[in-house]
C-alpha cells in the first residue's frame, strides 16, 4: 500500500476518509456559527503565482456555497513557549456529497486572518493544527500547492458553461505567457467559446484578445486547410472526450472503435525560473512554489504512449527543464516538483521523471472547492493508483528504488497499439545463457551471460495482426514493442504456428522488467509497437568507429579512399543535369533521396506512428530555447509544411523538386542554384564535418538471438529481404557469407568492435533484414559492442574488403573495468522493500513527499554523460585508445548511461578532479562547427592546446581526415560555384506578364489619353516594392532565430501579404484578381532581380 487508506495528504485539500472511523463533528451550534461566517464572493478571485502577481488575488476565504453538511472542529493549539497558552483554530470540514468518502479541509473567513506572508498570488494553504490530520503545531507550512493557471470564481464559470478542454487549457496558456488576465475576461465573451474544442478553441486568442485577425482570414483558410487538419488537436481532443465521457477506452480495441487508439495529443510546458541570469544561485531562499513558474506551450497533435491511451492526453503534461537549469539547481527543482501543480481546479503531481522531462498526471484531489462536474472526471485516479497500475511497489520489492523510478518512464515511449491477447496465450520462455553459467547455482547472471538478454518470441499469428495493423506489404519477423512489464524485441517463433492461430507471446525474465499485477488490466495485453524493422544499405560510419577501426589495424589510406569516392560519387549526383530530360530526372531523384523526402512528408502526416514505421529513429529534441511570447495566434506553422499561399516548400531539397518538375534548371534559375547549393553543401557536410563516410559494402540493422542454436560461436546471420547488388562482387546477392566486422554505437572501447564469421542458415531464411548472432559460447557476442543486448539495438555490419581483412580484434582484456572504478561513484541502494518499511510511520503527505523525491531521481543530468563522452576523446588523442586513462573514462561514460537505474552518480571530487586535466583544452578543429570557433573567440576562456606526444602513437586518423575533408569541401563548392547564373540573364517567360502589360498600359494612356491602367500599375509596383523591403529585412532577422516555425510564421505573413496586395473589390478595377496575380509575381521576379535578390517567401531560402 503506498498511502495509508485513512487520509492522503494532512496538507492537501483533498482527504480521503476512513468510513470505518468515521469524521469527528463538534454540536450544530459551531457548525451554525461557522456557516454564517462563510460568504460566497463574485470578484475575481485568480489565485496562484504567475507572469505577474497583479493577476491574481489570494483566495482562502472563497467557498462554494453549494457544500453541504458543513461543521466545525475546535481544538486548543498549545505554544511551545508557553505549554499553557492555547488559541482556538476553526476547521471546516465539508463532505463533498454523500457517500464520497472524501472531505475538502479549509478554514474559516473568521478566523484567518492575512497575515504579512499571506501575499497575492499565494495560493490558499490548510494551515497546521494538532487535529487528527496533522502531527506537528504552529511551525509555518510548507506551501503543498503551485499554481500553474487558476482562478476559483472563473473556474466555476468554465464549469456552469460548460467550456470544452481546449479552450480552458488554451485560456490557460495565455495566462502563463501573461498576456491574459483573469479580471479581463469578460463574462459574455465566453458564450462565443461554447461548443467542443474543435470549434472553440481556435477562437480563443481572437475572442479575449482581438488578436490573430487571420484565424479569420478565407485566404488562409482555403489555402492551409489540411495543414490545420493534420496539426489540430482539437478534433482528436473531442474525441477522446466523448470515449472517456461514454463507454469503451482509448486503448484501440474498443468494440465499435477498433483501430482507432487516443492519446495523441501533447500537452507540453516550460519551466522558467523566476530569478535569471547570475540569480539562480538565490532561488533556494524563496518559497518553493516560488521558485520557478510553469508556462504552458501549444496543445499539439504527436505522438501516442501507454499512459495517454490509459488515462487520456488530457491528463499528462510534460514539463521540459532546459540543461542549464537542471546543472545549477538540481535540489531545488526536486523540492518545487513534490508540490500539486493546480490548473484550471485540476491538480496534477509528478508520474514519472526521463532524461530532462518531469512528466505530470492529473489526480482526483479537490482544490479549494473547486468540484468538476465533467463526465469525463468520474474516470480521474490518485496518483497512487496510476502508479499501481503501472509499477506497483507491492510487487516490485526486489527492485532498486533508482531503477524502480527509471521504469516509471516504460509507458512514456512513443508506441502503437498492433495486438490484444488473452490472458492464457502469454508464456514465460527461459533464457539461454553462456556455457559458463549454472541457472542451478540461483546466481543472478550478469547480462553478458544472458544470450538472449532482451529478446522474446511471437507466433505467426500476431505477427499477421501487426502486418494488417500497420497496413505493411509483408510480415515483419521481428519487432520492438512492449507488452506490461516487458520490453524489447519480440522475433517469429522457430515453430511459427498456423495464422489462423490466436495471437501469442513468449517472453523472457531478461525482458520482465516491471512485475505485473497477477490480474492485469486490459492495457497490459496489449502489445504496444515501438519500432518495426529497418535497414540502412549502405551504411554509413561514425567518427568513433573510424578512430577504433584505425587503431584495430585498419590503414588510414582506406578512409581517405572512402571519402574521396563517397563524396564524389555524391557531388557528381547532385550537380549533373545535362542530357535533356533525363538528366534533370536524375537530378531530380538524387535530390528527393538526400533529403529523405518521403520520411520526411509521411512524418509530417502521421506523427503518431512515425517512429514506429521507421520515418524517425528516435524521439525528437526538444530544443532547449524558451517559447516565442509572442506565440498567440492559433494559426502557427507546422514545422517544415509548405507555404501553400506561395506554393514554395520549406525544406530546401522540395523546392529544388519542385522546380525541376517545374521545368527549371540550375544553369538558367539563380534562385535554383542557390538552392541546389545549399543541398550540396548539406551532402558535403555529412562527410566533412561529421565524417559520416558512406561504405557501400555495409548494412545497419536490428540485432537478435539466434533462436535455432544451429550457429557456432564467432558465427552471424545476415539475408536481405530482397535480393540486392553486391558493391563488391556486382553481383545479385541476398545472403551475406564471409568475414564481417561488427559495431554499434556507443564506440569507446578497443573491443567495441569485432570480427565475425557470416554464414548462411536455411533455417534462419526466414529472419530477414535483422542481424542474428550465435547464442553459443562464454560471453553474449552483442556484449562486447559497447556493452549491448537484443532489447532493440542496431549493429552496423561491414563486408568491405579494405577494411575487413586489414581488422584485427582487439585483446578481450581491454574490455574490463578498473578494479577500483565502483569506488568513483555514489551508490543509492534502497530497495522497494527497505523504502516501504522506512516510510511505513511517516504520515500520508510525507509519503508522497518520498515517493516523489523517489520518482524526481530519474532526472539524468546527462550533461555529465557527455563531458566523459568528450574527456574520452581528448585522452585517445592524447594517451592513444588502449591506454588505463583512456579505457578508465570510457567505463565512467558507460557507467553513467545507465545511472538513473543503477543509482550511480559521478562523486563530486572525482568529477572535479577529471575537470581539472581535460576541461580546459582547445575543441579538436575536426570537431568544431563555425558557430563554435566563432563563439570561442569571444568567451575568454583562457585554452591548453592538446598535444598528441606519447611516443609510438603516430599521426591521428581524424586529423589527417578532417585535412583532406577540408581540401575536397573547398574544390568541390568552388567547381560548383563557376557555373552560377549571372543576374540580368531574366527568364522571358517570368517577365512577359509584367511587360506585356506595361505595354498595353503606356499604349492605352497615349492613344486614349486614359491613365487608369497605368496609375494601377504604378500603385502595384509600389506595394510590391514596400513587401521586398520588407522581405529582405525579415530575412536578416532569420539568422538569430533558431526555431522553423519562427521563420515560417514570419515569412507566411509575408506571403499573405503578397497575396493580398493589389486585390480590389471596388468596382471598375482596372485588373481582375487573376491577372493581378500574374502581374505582381512578374514585377516581383524584376524588382528582385533589379535588386540583386530574388524574392522567396520560403525559410529555407537563407537557413534551411
């Protein structure tokens, strides 16, 4: 049991009763008392901290009048000082409706009085008694709650109206940017938002602000009609509204909604704190909801998880911490995060906590009487159930807290409900495990002797399921999913079964990773896709698999050769157009496969299930930079949708399509030049600045266990799915046989790559575009790639020739760990049970309190993960690959991977200690993009130069690299640059409509003496004109901004702008709309020229 059954919080506003015990009454005479004291108030009663604290008033005296059995509870507080001297405290207890089994605790209006810490903005705080609800006397409490958005008296308004969620979180989210307040909204103004979000919502920046005056714009609602469709959430929000309202779930197997599966929408926030700069120091001596403040971004259309199905998006929002934040103030973000966060009367406390992600779930506490009357709230659940649900602490007792906490984030991936099974249809599989291990010795096994660490089983039956699901052309043999507990890779079953066989599953203790409910939930039968199987062919090598294949034998003339070849290969691609038609259809293709074009669209049109698919590998970034104040009107850009107004694409590489298909070429279109230049320099890129060096006898796939035994150790499996061209031999080939090299990625370690045998296996035909490794031998082979497993990792496989036979593994010895290397970090070991019996006598709200601190340790400073990523670098470079030092801080970063499981944390005066020697060395030149070096002219950090002076290392493979790169990069774009059309060479074509009306205009003025048409003209030219200037000016502003819908969101005002210039309604125009199109887009292709510019309205044309 997490909290005692007899009340939650003694803070709280919310308490659970014990109906056994029953509630203490004092006589009808208090009671009466007290309720004439208590008065309804109708001022605007905005409670909470926020933007600014003018907004809001504190509101403890405010009460819903509609409470019944109201009554009183005196008792006698005795002073420390003085044990004598009481005061009398009046409680109001009111039960919130008969048979609740739930009290709201408040006080009365009469006997608090404000007090100096009892400012505006504060919200209302129970205070301390020595009642049945509280220990401790007269100490002042810590406040329990943090406003995110509230106000008691509009609350009830949006509850009487009944005002859909999107419009209540979006009035939300105006308040937290602080541009809206709660006494400026107008009563009245609310009747327009009635109605389900999908109507309303979008309405609301324009109704309470006047603001966004293109929401009604027909030009912009004719145009981005389905770019508003794919990005809403509103529809997907009403939806789930009426599922959670009526019967059936959003889990995707509901009877008469099979299919279709919720959870999509994302509601996602900012922390800001509320000192900047050199005050953050400063913020652990203010009141802890004080501290920072949350705000509130954009509801979007996105991704799905577990825990949105389960319990709806509505209900979960994730709060980013930018990487500065998390680094300073790591004790004070875990003390704000233990608070109830309150927003819109709804109180939402910490779930779980990933990376630097703390992720809220919405409860069924009561704040200040704030009573929900929604369908759609009889469904809400404590906290302390949603964690039974998931990862029960009754069951878990063996786990570490740490790694107990880390598990919370399991129903957080990003996943697609594919199978439902039965109950009886789920098997437990054992392991196979290394030859050197007894499972008779209950020994756990470390998980290099587990050889299918990971990995399950899955007939053939639900593999059809997912197929149809999923809408695929063939079967998969293999995917990552998870099923309750369970995660990892799910491949076919050697003895597959028939298809018309009911769905089953095998899984493995490797993969048990939450211990289930002996009577799991329909959600836990589930299987939840994570990714299908994906292949890249060729692949392509990174920098820290170049530095360990040099080091393991591989010559340096073999990159170089790679690099010459792959950039050639690439350049000559993507600069060759000659030939007619043909030639601009190769081009035309080249360009569309660098720029990935078909993930990127289907990505941008099913966000739900792009990683599942394979259009994403992982989930996306999000950047760290705080959200646009100014970001009010609904009708915000998706990221890289085209401007439908202009018709010009975002992405650089669709607007070079698009004007090839157009009939342009590269040699005749300045403005396609340009743009093919900035593709090519993308291409470039990847080889000269990433070293991203393409092998072409090279495959990356997912790796699993080989699950007939009939492979031999050192022994691999690889068949393409389709029959492929051999780069080596140029012949037809599906399997591939021979010496192959191995590699995953992280790559620190000598033995982080290694040599294999690839052989053919009939009876492993059927596991196609997946890696299989032997399961035979001391030690799991995916081990030894940086410490791997078959849990969903990709191998990257080599057959090249130059490089294969020149490779030598490295000795085994170099993969151990220093003896002393346990002895650098900080170990939190407390096990669920040993924390359920230290919190066992500690009261319900100091259990929360603990609990959250628990789930708050996941936060991963993973900036440390990266300063030892860097230090290893340094010390290969200074000491060389197999040296103590090097393979020391290569154990440090991958120890430090898994912390928020294990508990280990880097001790301090360790971490100083490696600061000392490596932190202030020069950037590696290969290693540093431009805006770096320019940012590091100008930071004054005082730099050692690295030196590579131990003898017998020789020349570094990346140096001589990033040499010849810098070389081949030069040549290449200078070769490419000759060939640019010279301005004053106007396409006749563009300029004809613009002419040819001029013309007629000076014809008409001197033969009929009537200069209508060319005063329209005249007027045309001046406001096409203004909107250049306008245009160029904006796209110098374009270069301090970082995120694609700011740059999108300024040029489509432009666009619409020009769009809209020149169109006049009155009578007697001396051009119709469509021959002002044509004339405009003429003048401006002119004037751009005249200018030295062309004018795009399209951000890809000076960033993208």
């Amino acid at each position: 049991m997490l909290l005692p059954a007899t009340t939650r919080c003694q803070y709280s506003q919310s308490i659970e009763c014990n109906p056994d015990v029953g509630c203490p009454r004092d006589d009808d005479d208090d009671a009466a008392e007290v309720e004439e004291d208590i008065r309804v108030q109708d001022e605007s009663t905005g409670i909470g901290r926020g933007p600014s604290d003018a907004m809001s008033q504190a509101s403890s005296e405010v009460y819903d009048a509609d409470w019944d059995d109201s009554i009183i509870l005196e008792e006698p507080l005795c002073s420390p000082k003085n044990p004598e001297s009481t005061q009398t405290e009046n409680v109001c207890l009111s039960r919130l409706g008969s048979g609740s089994g739930t009290i709201v605790v408040s006080t009365s209006s009469e006997s608090l009085k404000r007090t100096a810490s009892d400012q505006p903005g504060t919200p209302p705080q129970p205070k301390r008694s020595r009642s049945l609800f509280t220990l401790e006397a007269l100490d002042p409490p810590e406040p329990r709650f943090n406003i995110i958005a509230h106000s008691t008296r509009h609350q009830k308004i949006f509850n009487n109206k009944g005002l859909s969620w999107g419009v209540q979180y979006e009035i939300a989210r105006l308040w937290t940017l602080n541009r809206l307040k709660w006494e400026s909204i107008a009563i009245s103004d609310l009747d327009e938002l009635t109605g389900p979000s999908s109507e309303a919502a979008p309405k609301v920046a324009q109704v309470l602000l006047g603001t966004d005056a293109a929401a009604k714009d027909p030009l912009v609602n004719h145009y981005f009609t389905k770019e508003q469709l794919m990005k809403s959430p509103y529809p997907e929000l009403d939806r789930e509204d009426k599922i959670l309202a009526g019967i059936g779930n959003l889990l995707g197997f509901s009877e008469g909604v099979d299919g279709c599966f919720g959870g999509k929408v994302i509601q996602s926030a900012r922390l800001i704190p509320t000192i900047s700069g050199k005050g953050t120091k400063q913020l652990a001596k203010l009141p802890i909801d004080q501290r920072y403040r949350i705000q509130l971004e954009r509801q979007e259309l996105g991704h799905s998880t577990r825990l949105t199905r389960f319990y709806g998006s509505r209900r979960v929002i994730r709060v980013t911490l930018g990487k500065s934040l998390y680094q300073s103030n790591s004790s004070c973000l875990t003390d704000y995060f233990r608070l109830g966060h309150v927003l819109n009367g709804r109180v939402f406390r910490v779930f779980a906590a990933k990376d630097r992600n703390v992720y809220l779930a919405e409860t069924d506490e009561v704040y200040d009487g704030c009573l929900l009357s929604e369908p759609q709230d009889k469904s809400r659940k404590s906290i302390t159930e949603l964690i039974r649900w998931h990862n029960s602490l009754d069951f878990n007792g063996n786990q570490a807290m740490t790694k107990w906490s880390s598990r919370m984030g399991l129903c957080l991936s990003t996943s697609v409900p594919v199978v439902k099974f039965a109950f009886e249809n789920i098997h437990l599989e054992d392991d196979k495990y290394s030859s050197d291990y007894d499972p008779a010795s209950g020994i756990k096994p470390k998980s290099e002797m587990i050889m299918t660490d990971g990995c399950g089983l899955i007939n053939r039956a639900a593999l059809l399921h997912i197929r149809d699901r999923m809408s695929l052309v063939e079967m998969p043999c293999a995917v990552q999913a998870r099923l309750g507990g369970t995660k990892g890779m799910y491949m076919l079953h050697p003895d597959p079964g028939r298809s018309d066989e009911p769905p089953k599953l095998w899984y493995r203790p490797s993969q048990l990773k939450v211990v289930w409910n002996p009577r799991p939930e329909e959600s836990q039968l589930i299987l939840d896709l994570v990714r299908l199987p994906h292949t890249k062919f060729p692949s392509r090598l990174s920098a820290e698999t170049l530095v360990n294949l040099a080091h393991n034998g591989v010559p340096h003339k073999v990159f170089i050769e790679l690099l010459r070849s792959g950039l050639n290969e690439e350049v000559r691609a993507l600069t060759t157009w000659s030939g007619g038609e043909s030639g601009v259809a190769a081009l035309w293709d080249a360009v569309f496969s660098a720029g990935h074009l078909i993930g990127e669209r289907l990505q941008r049109e099913n966000a739900a299930s792009a990683r599942a698919r394979g259009y994403i590998l992982d989930d996306e970034d999000v950047a760290d930079d705080l959200m646009n104040d100014d970001d009010l009107g609904i009708n915000r850009p998706a990221a890289w949708w085209p401007d439908e107004i202009s018709g010009c694409p975002c992405i650089s590489h669709e607007a070079v399509c698009s004007l090839l298909a157009a009939g342009f070429t590269p040699d005749q279109n300045l403005f396609l030049f340009d743009k093919l230049e900035r593709v090519l320099d993308i291409a470039i890129s990847k080889y000269t600045l990433r070293f991203r060096l393409v092998v072409p006898a090279s495959v990356e796939a997912f790796v699993l266990p080989d699950p007939s035994g009939e492979l031999e150790e050192g022994q691999v499996f690889f068949s393409f799915s389709k029959i492929r061209l051999d780069p080596v031999t140029d012949e037809p080939i599906q399997v591939i046989t021979g010496p192959v090299i191995a590699s995953r990625h992280p790559c620190k370690l000598p033995t982080d790559v290694r040599k294999f045998m690839a052989v053919d296996c009939l009876a492993l035909r059927k596991y196609t575009d997946v890696v299989i490794f032997s399961t035979k031998g001391k030690v799991s082979p995916v081990s030894y790639l940086g410490g791997g497993d078959y849990d969903g990792d990709t191998v990257t496989m080599i057959w090249e020739p130059a490089i294969v036979n020149s490779f030598s593994n490295a000795p085994e010895e170099m993969s151990l760990p220093p003896s002393n290397l346990r002895d650098q970090f900080d170990q939190n070991i407390e096990t669920v049970e040993d924390f359920q019996m230290r919190v066992s006598q500690l009261d319900a709200c100091r259990i929360q309190d603990e609990v959250s601190k628990v789930l708050l340790s996941a936060l991963n400073d993973t900036t440390t993960v990266g300063i030892y990523s860097t230090y290893h670098d340094k010390s290969v470079f200074r000491w060389g690959y197999e040296d103590y030092r090097t393979r020391r801080l290569a154990h440090m970063f991958t120890t430090q991977l898994d912390g928020s499981k294990s508990g280990l944390r880097v001790k301090k005066e360790v971490l100083r200690a490696d600061a000392r020697e490596w932190s202030n060395f020069t950037p590696f030149e290969w290693k540093t993009t431009p805006e770096e070096k320019e940012k590091q002219k100008t930071d004054g950090i005082n730099r050692r130069h690295l030196r590579r002076d131990k003898p017998g290392l020789g020349k570094f493979i990346m140096e001589d690299l990033y040499k010849f790169a810098k070389a081949e990069r030069g040549r290449h774009m200078d070769e490419y640059r000759k060939g640019r059309p010279k301005f004053g060479d106007l396409d006749e074509h563009l300029t004809a409509p613009y002419r040819e009306t001029r013309k007629r205009a000076e014809e008409f003025r001197d033969r009929f003496q009537c200069s209508a048409l060319l005063d329209d003209l005249n007027k045309l030219e001046v406001e096409v004109q203004a909107i250049c200037r306008t245009y160029h000016l904006s796209n110098q502003k374009l270069y301090g901004t970082s995120k694609i819908q700011d740059r999108q969101d300024i040029l489509r005002k432009l666009s619409l702008q020009f769009a809209k210039c020149f169109v006049h309604d009155a009578k007697g125009a001396a051009y119709s709309p469509d021959e002002a199109v044509r004339i405009k887009a003429s003048y401006a292709y002119i004037y751009g020229f005249d200018q030295k510019a062309s004018l795009c309205l399209c951000p890809g044309n000076t960033l993208v």
